[in-house]
C-alpha cells in the first residue's frame, strides 16, 4: 500500500510551535513558519517566549501582536544571516573530470 507523502501545513507547524511553549500567534504568522525545520520552528519559539517573558500584558492580544512582531525580526535576521553565509561560502576549482565527465 503506498504511502501519501506531504508537505508539511499550517497545523503541523502550529503542533511544532505548541510543543515548543511558543506564545499565541495568528495564522498568518504560522504562515510565514510553513516548510522550515522542526528544530528552527522550535528554536524560534523559544525565543519569542523569552523575549516576552520579562513583559507583564493583561490582554492576551497585545501580547499576540508583539509575540508576531518579535517573530517578524527573528526571522528577518536568520534570512540576512542565510545571505551572509552563502555570499560568503568558497567553491573550489571544479574540472569536469572530477565528477565523471
């Protein structure tokens, strides 16, 4: 019997978020975590539950909306952060004999 393959959804990250103790975000900013690592959803998760942890917000909208402002930046610098790193990564001198041509 074969096996139905997929990519993963919005409810798989949310699971992966949750699983982490990630804050309350909206779907739209699940959104933007779609198709990343299991390990980077978790990791940002964690992060944005630190950063809000020191702020005291009685209203659990606020909190939301600043949790999806702090994910917006943390994910504006892991993509400037994959630039830099590839930009700067160093491909050897390839012949064409050497992978078999």
């Amino acid at each position: 019997q074969p096996i139905a393959l997929s990519f993963p959804d919005t409810e798989h990250t949310k699971h992966l978020w949750n699983q982490a103790n990630g804050p309350s975000l909206g779907n739209e900013s699940f959104g933007l975590l779609n198709g990343r690592p299991a390990a980077e959803i978790s990791g940002l998760a964690q992060d944005v539950s630190d950063d809000l942890a020191p702020l005291e917000s009685s209203f659990e909208s606020e909190k939301q909306k600043f949790a999806e402002s702090l994910l917006r930046g943390r994910l504006a610098e892991s993509s400037q952060d994959r630039q830099q790193s590839s930009s700067q990564a160093s491909i050897p001198k390839v012949c064409w004999s050497d992978v078999g041509g």
